[in-house]
C-alpha cells in the first residue's frame, strides 16, 4: 500500500521516499492522493505523488473495491452519478457514499475527480497536448469544469502549471502520443510480455521479443486505433497511442494499466512471500503479474475455444474468427490487421468454421455477455460470476477461475488448474490438492496462483 504523508503546518502531501522531513507530530496519513486532496491538502511540488497511482486499502470493503474500479473505467464521466453506480453494485447511493467516507475518506465524486485531474496533470508534464484537447482526453465534459478543477487541485491553472513542468518530462516521439505508465517496482515486463505472446490474438495482436514491444488494434466508438507498449525506465513502461481522437485518453491508459497488471496491490508481494510453503515463489519473481485484459469479451471468447482444443488449434480458430467477423483495419504493419468481433456481433455470426461445438460456446457466451447475464465489469461478485460462466458450455469451474484472474479479481483461485496442482507437487511432492493451502493466500490468491502455474509450466516446458 503508498502512503501519503501530509503535513498539517505546509499543507502539502507527499509521496513515500520524499525528500522532506517534518515533524512527526504534524504529519497525517492517507492510503490514497485523493483522500489528502479531500482533506484540503495539496501536492508537494517536489515528488510530485501525482504521477503515481495509489492503491485501495487491501482490507476494504468489497463493495467499495469494486466501485473504485467501476470509476477507474469511468462509471462516473460522462455524465454517471453516484447513485446509478450504486444501483449496479445492487446499493443505495447514500449507502455507497458512507462507505467511501469510512474507508476512503472521500466521496465516489470526489475520487472521480482527482483521477482525472491527476491524469490531466501528466498530459500537461508529459505532451504537448493543447489544454483543450487534454480535458477531454481526461474525461472533463467542458473546459470550465476542467479549469476549475485543476484550480481547486493543484492551485493553479492548466497553463501555468505546464509553463513550470520539468524539461525531461516532456516526451518526444516521431509518430503517436507517448505517456508514461508508472508502476510501482519490481515490475517483470519480460514475464508479462510472454504471458501475452502466449495467448496473443493473431491479427488482433503482435508481440515483437526482439524490440520486447507488446502491440494490438483496439476500437474506439467505432474508429479504429493501435496500441504500443515497451520498456520506458525502472518504474515505467512507454506507452505509444495512435488514435483517431484524444478524447476519453484516459479510459484507454486505464485499461492498458488492467491489462499489463500495473497497478498490483505493493502488500501482495510481502504476503505471499512469507508463507513458508509458497514463499520460494515470488522470492525468486518478485516481479511477476497477473495479466488482465484490454478486452474482457475478446479473452472470454478465447478461453471458450480453448475449452475444446489444444493452444496451438486455439489460436489458429481465433485468427479464423478473427477474420471473418472482425472489423477489418488495412495499413497496418507487424501483422496487425483487424479488431476483435463486438459481442453482438458473434452472438448471431455463422460460427461453422470454428466447429460446432466451439461455436456453440461462444454463441452462449456472447448471448448472455450482450443480454447482460454475464457483467464482465466487475460488478458482479467472484461467486456470481463464476456461476454465470460455469453456465456456459466449455466453461467448468477451472475455465471460469482463470478467467476471472484476467478481470481483475484477486482472489480467483482456479485449484484444479493442471498447470497449478504442477507448481504446488513442485513445492511439495505430498500435496495432492491446493484450495486448504490456498486460505492462507486470501486475499491475493490470484497471484499465488499464477505463481504456481508458471512454476508448474517450468517444469512441463523441461
């Protein structure tokens, strides 16, 4: 978990390794930037802690987990109110917002409103941006709600605060808008980019190992757009965005964070580390993730077909259904050709040349996904959703688990996964099932379990 220190006599909060030394009686702490923002503090101009991304407490509610989360996907932009995202969580607004003032010490609004005045911020450090552009990139519905909150944050106005931006902040790149993810170290990016190349979409995706650069095709409202992502520096990765409009930026850095696993709770690592069966793991990875999604639907559908082939035939499938249902992007270069197929789109398409059976699964996935049976939002809780994919054919339990691990809950552990009972025999040759080793990894089975997959797989690849 980041603390911020704020300090009561300057008024200014700072991030962890501050080079500022006050008092220790003048000092409060928050988990989160927002929460000293709410409290009337302002960002120190020295660390700057708007340029990294706090995380919820590890022991908050799970109401307000996932609410948090539904606002980082913008459930609050765009014209969401706080009682409609209530509504979706199955709360009342005012219930919702008690519990945001007990555990986070600020309101869903107010939360919204820093994510996305922190956002602006860095497009002001990072690019050259005009401000217009950048507040609509940050999810502002108009300039003067834009000025007015960079006012009330930073004390300042967006023109002035760029005029006092730093000179190596400013990235150049000969082509795309280029920003800076920021994650909290170790950070395995060789891990990750397997991971993806693994189960990379051909046409969809590409993964260069050489320029160890991760690249897809995305869609935004209808225009197509291409995504980049490599190494930046020792707490950052580069992303690069080629896009048909900057408007709503900050929704599609938010879900590259998800899909790369960026934004990893710092307590899991510890935790895990001092259990005294799992702890040889990620003391020897400290680095390693758990991959999310850019698509949520794009991976369901794939482990649908991969429900009933082997890895090689799976991907040749999705480059099949790829092509004949995806939205078709010519001019692109490293293999990069169409976008992935929407929902409703497959929940009606002619799937034969897949198989029967596979296409049996996705139609039922797509049906269920498109009628909203199935959120893959994260509003529905671990158990609803497992049971709603479990309902799918091809889906069993273990299916439904490690997709849930890519949506982000952390807690999904898949105990029947081959690969996993693999890693934990690894461990200890007289464990025959992992879920009673498992409680002691709550709440961040999720790791744990990619962990044992990826230590069980070394030993299948030897």
């Amino acid at each position: 978990m980041t603390v911020y220190s704020a300090v009561v006599t300057t008024g200014v909060y700072c991030r962890p390794g501050c080079g500022a030394r006050p008092l220790a009686d003048n000092v409060r702490t928050f988990e989160l930037a927002a929460s000293a923002e709410a409290a009337g503090f302002r960002a120190c101009l020295r660390c700057r802690p708007y340029r990294i991304v706090g995380s919820v407490p590890w022991d908050a509610p799970e109401l307000v987990c996932r609410a948090v989360q539904l606002i980082i996907d913008g459930a609050l932009d765009d014209g969401g109110t706080e009682a409609a995202l209530a509504a979706r969580l199955g709360w009342s607004g005012r219930h919702l917002r008690r519990m945001f003032q007990e555990h986070l010490g600020l309101t869903p609004d107010q939360l919204a409103r820093s994510r996305r005045t922190h956002f602006a911020r860095r497009l002001l450090d990072d690019t050259d941006l005009a401000v217009a552009d950048i507040a609509f990139a940050s999810g502002f519905g108009s300039l003067r709600q834009f000025n007015r909150a960079m006012r009330e944050t930073f004390r300042d106005t967006p023109n002035a605060l760029r005029e006092r931006r730093r000179r190596a902040d400013r990235l150049v790149t000969d082509g795309g808008l280029a920003i800076r993810l920021a994650f909290t170290p170790p950070y395995d990016w060789d891990a990750m980019l397997a991971q993806l190349d693994a189960q990379h979409v051909p046409g969809v995706e590409s993964v260069d190992v050489a320029e160890l650069c991760y690249r897809r095709v995305i869609m935004l409202d209808g225009d197509p757009g291409m995504l980049e992502v490599r190494p930046g520096g020792p707490d950052h990765l580069l992303l690069l965005a080629h896009l048909p409009y900057w408007e709503g930026l900050i929704h599609v850095v938010e879900r590259v964070r998800h899909a790369l696993g960026l934004d990893a709770d710092p307590e899991a690592l510890p935790h895990l580390a001092s259990d005294l069966l799992l702890s040889p793991l990620p003391r020897a990875r400290p680095g390693l993730r758990v991959a999310g999604a850019w698509a949520p639907f794009e991976v369901g559908v794939r482990a649908a077909i991969r429900a009933h082939c082997g890895e090689d035939e799976t991907r040749e499938r999705m480059a099949r259904l790829v092509k004949e249902h995806g939205v078709e992007v010519p001019g692109l270069p490293h293999g990069l050709s169409h976008a992935f197929p929407a929902a409703d789109v497959l929940a009606d398409a002619d799937l034969g040349s897949i198989g029967m059976n596979t296409g049996e699964s996705v139609h039922r996935f797509a049906r269920a996904t498109e009628c909203g049976q199935i959120r893959l939002d994260g509003s529905m809780s671990l158990d609803d959703l497992t049971a709603a994919l479990s309902a799918v054919p091809g889906f069993d339990r273990t299916v439904a688990l490690r997709l849930a691990m890519r949506l982000g809950e952390r807690d999904a552990f898949p105990a029947q996964d081959p690969a996993l009972l693999a890693g934990l025999r690894r461990l200890d040759p007289t464990l025959t099932e992992a879920q009673t080793a498992a409680e002691a990894w709550r709440p961040w089975r999720a790791l744990a379990a990619e962990h044992l997959m990826a230590h069980g797989d070394a030993a299948q690849s030897r």
